[in-house]
C-alpha cells in the first residue's frame, strides 16, 4: 500500500471564489425576505400553518441561537397578513347567573363601539333616570298613589270613629294603638260614674265597643296588603316610568346592533335589570350605586380594530396566568373583590385567530403553564382559571367567566433535545404538535449558494445595524462560515455566531473609522474572539511547553505515539495532543485499557480498544492464540477519555511495543479504525491539527512535523492561515490515510507487508516483524504452560 | 310705608316644645333647641297626660288595639300611668340633653287635660310653639294630627309644625303672603330670620287678585337686602291649595312660613295645603 501523498494547501482550505459573489459591497444587495437553505423548516412551517385540522401545531427545533424566533416571527408576519382579522371578544354581566359572565363575540373593531355605546348608555342612566323620578309627573302620580292609600286606610278609621261618636264612644289613641271609652260631650265618662249605669245600659256600651274594637281590628288588619298592593303598584309604576325612560336609547342601540343577536339579547336583559332595580336610581342626591352601574360595562378583552391581518403573539413568560388569563381582584377597605370587569385577557386570548410563539423550555418551567396549554388545546376553548383554584387551594366564590372559543396555532421553539423528550415521555405531545419543523444547521456551500449567502450576511449586516462589507470580507466570511460548520462543502446556518462577529468586525471598522467592513475587520473579529477565549489553551500550551505534560515532537520512540484530543470549554474548542504509551509481553490474548480499569474511559472508548484487540488477534493470529498481554494508557490524563478517534494511533502504539520498532514523534495521529483495520473519520480534525501545530511551534519550531487523519476528513478541513503556510513552504505534513498500513509506514519507515497466499508476511517488513514477535510471546506461553502442566502433573502423579 | 315702620321689632318669647315621646317630637325639640339657642331664649317643655286616655284605661272591659298589629289588648289604668310617667321621664330627658349641649335653660312642665287646651293655655302672645305634625295619637298616614289643627287655628304666638326636612336640592324659606294682608310684617320677619339662620335664600310668593306690585316687592327687597339676604319675590294669583302648594315645591322650598291672616284659612286650604307641603310649618298669628 503506497504512502499517501501530503495534502496541499488548497486540499486543507476551501477559498470563497471572490468571482462568484457579484457586488462591491453588500449595501447594494437585496435583503432576503426568508433564509435560504431552509427548505425544510420553511415547507413545514407553511404547511403547519396552514393546516386547519387539530392538532396540527408546529415545533420548531434546532440548536440555541441558530435565530429560531426570529425566523418564526417573520414568518408568520408574513403569512399572517393575508388573513382575516379574528373577532373581538368582550365579557358582559350575566344578570341570570352573577359569577358567571358571559362571552360575547363581535366582528373586528365593533368591540371598541360597543364598550363606548354602554358606557353611554350607563352614563344616560345616571342622570335620565333620576330625572324620570323626580320629574312633576312622576311626582304627582306617586302623590296620587300615597294619597290614596292614606284615604283608604284613613277611611276605615274614619268610618269606625264615626260610628264611635254616633254612639256616643270615643275612639282614643294610645301610645301603641287605639281604644274605645264611653263619652258624653266629647270627653270620655270618668270610669266612677259610669258604674251608675243601669246594667242594660252597660251591657248596651259594652257590646258596642267589642263591636267597635272587632271593626278597628279588621280594619289595621287590612293596611299591610294595602301597603302590599301600594308597593306593587308603585314598583310598576317605577318600571312604566324607566321603561319610557330607556325606550329610546335602547330602542337606538337595539337598531345598531340588530345584526349581533346576542348583543341584542344582552340590550333587552339590561333594560330588564334597570327596571327591576329602578329605585336604586332614584337617589338624585347620589345618584345610582356605582356597583349598579358596573354592571352594564363592558369588559373589552380582545381589542382587534387596530389588528392587521391575523394576530401573531409572542408570549415572553408563558405562565398559567399570562397564557389563559386571570381574573383580578382589588382592594377594598381590607377586603378583596372582583367582578368581571376584572377579568384579564391571556396570550391565548390575544392570539384567538392567529398565532401564538412559545418558547418550550420557558412554558415548561412554569407551574402547571404545560398543563394548561394542553388543556385548552384539546378542548379549544379557554376557561379561566385561577391557579389556586387548579391546585384547590381557594374556594371563595369568584367569577367563572363564559369559555371562549379557540382557533389558534400554538408555534413551539425549542431545541432538539426537549423536542425528543417530549415526543418520547409526554403522550399528549404528539397529538398536539404534529407538525416538525426542524432547522438546517449547516448549508450546502456550492456554486449557487455564495450570492445568497452573502445577501444573507448583508441583511444579518443591517439588522445588527452594521456597516456594508466589501467583497473580500463577505468572502473571508463565507470561509470562516465553513470553518464553524467544519466542513469546506457547507456554511454554518448559525444566526448568533454570524451576527455576533459581524457586530465586532463592525466595531471594528468604526475603530478603524472605516465606512466598510474589510476583510481585516473580519479577521481581526475572529482573532479578537479567540484571543479571548485563549487562556486554557495558552496555558495548556505553556504546561507542554515546560515539560509538565511530556509532549515529544521529535526523535524517535518505541511504545509512544502523539495522539490528538479536543477539549470544550463553553463556546470555545481547541485541540492538544497527548501521549499514549502502549506495554506489551506474552500474556493471554489480553489487551488492558488503564483508562478503563481505572474508570477514566467510556464505552466508545472501550469498545474502540476491543476492536483493535480483535484486529490484532485476526490480523496476526489468525489461526492460533494471540498470546499477548499488553496496556494502553494516556499518560497524565486526569479527566475522562471518551471516544474512538485515537484507536489508530493506539495500534500503532501498541504494534510498536509489540515489535520495539520506534514512532516518529514528530507526527501525530487521530483517526478510528474498525476490526479490518481501514481508518474512519473522526471530529474536531481543524482543531487537533492546529493544536498539535501550535505545541510544535513552541517546542522550538515547526520543521517536517505533521499530523496523519482519515482520508474521509480531508473535506473537513478548514486550517488556519498559519499552518497554510507551513504546509506551503513544506515544513507541515498532513497525510490522509486510509488504512492502517499507511500509519504504520508513515511512523515507523518501515514497509507494513502484505500477506501472501498463506497470510505469511515479506521477511524485513513490519507486519513480519509483529508476526514473529507474537510468535516468539506464543512460544514462551506455550512453555510456561507446559511447565505448569508437568508441575501440576507430576504433583497429581506423586499423590 | 317704609320696611322699618313695616316691621316692627318685638320682644323675644319663650319656646314652648310640646312633648309627646313620639319619634316627630324629639325631631322637633331638637330643632326648637337650635331655634333657642339663636334666639337666646328660655325653653319650656310641656308633657300633657291625655284625660280621656287616662279615664278609658279605667274601664275593665276596653282593650288597646295596636296599631299595627290590629291585636287587642287589655288596658289597665296602672300600666298606661306607668307608661306616661316613663314617656314623660324620656321627655324630660330628651329635653335636658338637647338644651344641655346648647348651654340653654329649660323646664318641663307636667300637665293633666286635653292637650290642646293645656297648651293654649301655657302659651303666651310671643312665644313659639313648636311640635311635630303628627303625634303617637295621630291616626296612620295622618300627616296632620288634631292637636296640631287646633293650635294651628287657635295659638296666639307663632305655630312650628315640624317635619323631616326634605331633600337638600330644596334649599329656599318660602314665605306665603296675602297681598292684601296686615299681618305680612310677622310672617316676612319670621322667613327673614329662617332664612338668616338657615344660611338658605329666601322666596316671598305673593298671592294678588290685580297682578304685580312693584312697590311692595321694592320694599320687601329692600328689606331682605338691609338683612343680608339673597331674596325674591313672586306674585301668583288666587289659586287653590293645591295650585299654590305646586308653586311652592317648584321653588324648591326647605321650610314654609304663612300667615294665619292668610286667606287660604279663610278658604279652608291651609289644611289642604299643610297636609300637601310634607315640609317644617311655620304659622304666625
């Protein structure tokens, strides 16, 4: 197998081709309305939206920062204009059920007119009403009325004392009541001498009294139902006068809103209630009692006369309370009330016919806000609710306004990771939000897509308020673009980062009092954010640099390999080699990863180990035992290892020990390999092969070191400018390998060999060298064995 | 005829306050203390025990009817002494406290009689006679009782027929004057001093069978104005109790004052017209 030519410059580095971008500078470019790239997310979203049946509400999911919210906003502003413009809603007293108001739907704009025209009306009942009361017409009939009650009552009073005098008994008033006393002349015998009486004449008296007092009896026994029947008759009276009073306006507002019957209901139920309480108008000192009067409000919740198109809603604390509404109390002399003037519209309300946005990890953090959104969706319609009373935790009456009815299309963003939580524990999920819209983090870098691109940067460019870039900075853009996305056939579709640099290279340029940004801004920008981000890596560096971390970058070294790891940290990623060191003696077919015992490796890692045992065995033993004890170990690793990218460098390693042959120590190596011993791709390649660069530099000077990685991963590579360079003047390497033969010549100078018909290798070649090795281990095992067995057999036979 | 020769000054009376426990009669005394108090005069209270009520509850077989209930119990004479005694105690009390927080003199005078009689009888030319216009013994719905009729008629000095008062918007002394009349000066000097008290603006009605006179209305504004007091003064024809009671709830009137020289008296309308002005009365001789 032939050792893989190193890569060229322009293999490590995809340039932007300045003559595919067609502008001087980006202010001459047209903004773009949608992103491109999008596909996907954008055919999802408009089918989502769209969509009338339930449950067709949509999730938008992708990483933080890729402009989710954004997007959807635009979006749905766009496609929310062309549609109708939902209706207003108001809440109205229910004069049958008081704690229960009701619903009252009106088409966009009327709610406004309506809330004026009770206003107005309550207002005219203020003052028309007590003016109905105190009017001479009112007054004179209600004169008539007491009048006439009193005559009547007095009349059998009269009619009683009349009788009294004609019989000569005096009808007298007592503190309490009355009493009847025989007289004469007008003033009541004294009791001595009406004992003189004959006792016909007594009798005669006393029989006409007990008359009298049965009569005056029957008579006061009367006056309640008189009164009765005065109060009934002046209440009709009051309801005749209000009633003519409130002929006019209502008969008005009853004409204008003949179209809405329910508001015409609602007209005829509040002149009902006026009459059944005129006499709470009558007051004219006072006027009506405001609470009276409160009752004819109306409590607009959702006001969409100035609505254009279909309401979009973007609910920032998406609690309970904020989404499905509240009802509102105030404070009276210590007490707390509410009627439903209180009543408070929610997002949901806001958004009734159009569309609401959500963050998911938000709603997902408020108490029972999840909860409550599913509720409402299944039942499409919003119940207000007290969250109190949702966890039982109040039971004073309050108000149970009327459910309104709902038509929305709730717009979930969030990231992948809650998207597949949710579809996988919560069962209502998938029923809800049947539409995915999942982001494209990466776009396709081809000929057609730099002309957009860079209209995308220049419209990212003016929503950050930053200066026009020339050509060459949307260039350099576009390559760093590749370089986040690490790979050179894509473009990072990552919003944050893009704007995030532009607004520093614009800060930039402004330093450089500069009317454009120029390509040195951008590098400046990316320089500036990984200097800052530098510390760990410097002092990393500085650690290798001292000989803290044993790092060799020359000579030659058996049983010891370079191999490359990448570490985050927060938003930045670098990379660092570490050394592994491999030990090997015959032993039973046993590869020990330290990294494992001691608990410091994962499972990819271990499995990657168990892989090249197995490659080791298959390759080198195939038809016998592999009689080999050997170790892997990252030396002064304290934290976990994770991941196969160093099983290439770990064979190789291990081969070494095995055979004693040395590694060069000036290359180093990243790269997974699988049981046939062909190299697979790995991640992270740009910063491994920069830091490994970066260590070589410090460690007196970059000269013919260099870096081997899979083949597959040479599209990935997006170096920087100055390993470029010294891969252009030859003194950086960077081989593509495709299999492991090719590592193995490349570190040791030695010709792996191929097998031949018997799976024999070429005498002198590497793989020789390893298969005699191996086979000397076996030997010695088989001795030891042999040895045991006589021991143990003549043990067995001297019993 | 000059407002000063018109109205002469007189000496100031007594106040006699009569009695009777009734919830009209302690709103009546406590306006005849504030009438006291601005006048500086000796208050009389007069409790007179009705005779005939007395000498009723002396029969064994008469029962009190109440007046609400219609229920029919038996009257005792020692009960109905004990009652009088407690209501003339209550009366007494009343008194002493109402003059009390006003710093006034006052005594209470028991009496035995027809009410009517023992009142006109304590009564004197100057003084004023206060009390409510119904009674515990007025009949139900009365708004004008008997004892209040009689000295209406028949009192020598001024007749205070208290009622509640009405609505604050009714805010003006209305006084009710014959055009013809003699006795004008005591009733405008009564109004006038209403009206002072009472910080109200005052309406003189005039009623004329030969239309306006200025004269007479120049001189009564002339009058008013020498007293400080926003007046005005309207004539109205001839008409019944009834018509003249409209005009004077039209005005707006908080409290009335007439003349018993009136000519409604002659006509027999002032019972019409009290019993219609549901308003505090006040009759001068």
């Amino acid at each position: 197998m032939a050792i893989p030519a190193a890569l060229t410059e322009d293999q490590i580095y995809h340039r932007c081709p300045l003559d595919k971008l067609n502008f001087e500078t980006t202010a001459t470019l047209e903004e773009l309305e949608l992103p491109f790239g999008q596909e996907r997310l954008l055919r999802a979203m408009e089918f989502g939206a769209s969509m009338e049946a339930n449950g067709f509400n949509l999730f938008v999911l992708g990483p933080s920062g890729a402009g989710k919210h954004e997007l959807v906003r635009q979006f749905l502003d766009k496609h929310a204009s062309g549609q109708p413009v939902p209706s207003d809603w108001c809440h109205v007293f229910n004069f049958q059920q008081s704690d229960k108001p009701n619903a009252i739907e009106l088409p966009p704009g009327e709610g406004r007119m309506f809330k004026r025209d009770m206003s107005d009306l309550a207002a005219e009942l203020k003052t028309a009403i007590p003016a109905t009361f105190e009017s001479e017409e009112y007054q004179a009939r209600i004169q008539e009325l007491q009048e006439e009650v009193t005559r009547r009552q007095q009349k059998g009073l009269f009619a009683i004392q009349e009788e009294a005098n004609a019989n000569n008994i005096a009808m007298i008033t007592t503190p309490a009541g009355f009493t009847f006393a025989p007289m004469r002349n007008g003033e009541v015998i004294e009791p001595e001498e009406y004992k003189t009486f004959s006792d016909d004449e007594k009798a005669l008296v006393e029989a006409k009294v007990e008359d009298l007092q049965k009569k005056l009896q029957q008579a006061i026994q009367q006056v309640p139902r008189l009164r009765k029947e005065v109060r009934e008759r002046i209440h009709s009276l009051n309801e005749e006068m209000v009633q003519l009073t409130l002929g006019g306006p209502i008969g008005e507002l009853r004409e204008k809103w003949s179209h809405l019957p329910e508001v015409v209901a609602y007209l005829d139920a509040v002149r009902e209630d006026v009459v059944e309480h005129a006499e709470a108008f009558q007051d004219s000192e006072n006027g009506a009692p405001a609470g009276l009067l409160n009752r004819y409000r109306v409590n607009l919740l959702v006001d969409n006369s100035e609505t254009q198109g279909a309401p979009v809603v973007y609910e920032d604390l998406p609690n309970h309370q904020h989404l499905t509404g509240q009802i509102e109390h105030r404070a009276h002399q210590g007490n707390l009330y509410t009627d439903f003037t209180l009543i408070r519209a929610g997002s949901l309300h806001r958004a009734n016919g159009g569309f609401l946005i959500l963050d998911a990890r938000r709603i997902l953090t408020q108490p029972m806000a999840w909860e409550s959104l599913k509720r409402i969706l299944f039942s499409n319609e919003i119940r207000i609710e007290s969250l109190e009373r949702l966890y039982g935790l109040a039971t004073t009456v309050s108000q149970q306004p009327e459910p309104i009815p709902l038509k929305v299309k709730v717009v979930l963003v969030g990231d992948r990771t809650l998207y597949y939580l949710l579809a996988h524990y919560d069962p209502d999920f998938l029923d809800l939000f049947k539409v995915e819209a999942d982001f494209e983090d990466d776009l396709d870098r081809d000929g057609e897509s730099y002309q957009l691109y860079a209209r995308m940067l220049a419209t990212m460019a003016k929503s950050v308020k930053a200066r026009p870039m020339d050509k060459p900075a949307v260039g350099r853009l576009i390559e760093h673009a590749s370089r986040l996305a690490g790979d050179q056939k894509k473009l990072t579709a990552h919003d944050r980062v893009l704007k995030d640099l532009l607004s520093e290279a614009n800060h930039w340029a402004a330093r450089a009092d500069s009317k454009h940004i120029g390509i040195g801004h951008i590098q400046q920008a990316i320089d500036e954010r990984e200097f800052r981000a530098s510390r760990i890596r410097e002092r990393s560096l500085e650690q290798i640099y001292r000989g803290v971390v044993m790092i060799a970058t020359d000579g030659e070294q058996a049983g010891q390999v370079n191999g490359l790891s990448v570490l985050q940290i927060g938003a930045t990623r670098f990379g660092q080699p570490t050394r592994i060191t491999a030990t090997a003696r015959p032993g039973k077919g046993q590869v020990v990863d330290i990294e494992r015992e001691a608990k410091l490796g994962g499972p990819i890692h271990s499995k990657a180990v168990m892989i090249l045992s197995r490659f080791l065995a298959g390759r080198y033993a195939p038809m016998g035992d592999l009689s080999l004890s050997a170790s892997l170990a990252f030396e002064q690793s304290y934290g976990g290892v994770e991941g196969d990218s160093a099983s290439v460098a770990e064979t190789c390693v291990l081969l070494s020990a095995i055979t004693g042959v040395p590694l060069k120590q000036s290359l180093a190596v990243t790269g997974s390999m699988n049981q046939h011993g062909e190299v697979q791709a790995v991640g992270g390649v740009n910063e491994k092969i920069e830091g490994f660069f970066n260590v070589c530099k410090k460690n007196g000077g970059v000269n013919g070191h260099g870096v081997l990685l899979p083949a597959s991963n040479v599209e990935h590579l997006m170096l920087n400018e100055e390993v470029r360079t010294a891969v252009r003047e030859g003194v950086f390497a960077i081989y593509p390998m495709t299999h492991i033969d090719q590592a193995i010549e490349l570190m040791t100078g030695m010709a792996p060999g191929s097998p031949d018909d018997e799976g024999g290798y070429p005498e002198g070649s590497f793989n020789r060298r390893v298969a005699d090795r191996l086979a000397e281990y076996a030997k010695v095992g088989q001795k030891k064995e042999d040895a045991q067995d006589n021991d143990s057999g003549g043990k067995n036979g001297d019993r | 005829m000059t407002a000063e020769q018109q109205l002469p000054v007189e000496p100031v009376g007594r106040v006699l306050i009569l009695l009777d426990g009734s919830r009209l009669s302690l709103a009546a005394l406590e306006a005849a203390a504030d009438i006291a108090h601005a006048r500086k005069a000796e208050v009389l209270g007069v409790f007179v025990e009705e005779v005939n009520l007395l000498r009723s509850a002396g029969y064994g077989f008469t029962r009190e009817v109440g007046r609400n209930s219609g229920v029919a119990r038996p009257m005792d004479l020692a009960a109905i002494e004990a009652r009088m005694r407690s209501l003339a105690e209550q009366a007494r009390r009343s008194l002493e406290r109402a003059m009390a927080q006003r710093g006034l003199a006052q005594a209470l005078t028991l009496c035995r009689g027809r009410v009517a009689d023992e009142v006109l009888n304590l009564a004197r030319p100057g003084d004023l006679l206060v009390l409510g216009r119904v009674g515990w013994s007025g009949s139900p719905g009365s708004r004008l009782g008997s004892t209040a009729r009689v000295l209406v008629s028949q009192a020598l000095g001024d007749v205070l027929l208290w009622a509640d008062p009405p609505m604050r918007s009714r805010n003006r002394i209305v006084v009710l004057l014959n055009h013809d009349q003699g006795a004008n000066h005591r009733a405008v000097r009564v109004g006038a001093e209403l009206a002072r008290r009472n910080r109200q603006p005052l309406t003189i009605l005039v009623r004329t069978e030969t239309g306006r006179d200025e004269r007479i209305a120049e001189d009564l504004l002339a009058y008013m104005e020498s007293e400080g007091i926003t007046a005005r003064v309207s004539f109205l024809p001839m008409a019944s109790a009834g018509a003249v009671a409209r005009v004077i709830r039209e005005e707006g009137a908080s409290q009335l004052v007439l003349s018993r020289q009136c000519s409604l008296f002659r006509e027999q309308g002032a019972d019409t017209l009290l019993i219609e002005m549901n308003l505090p009365v006040t009759v001068t001789p």
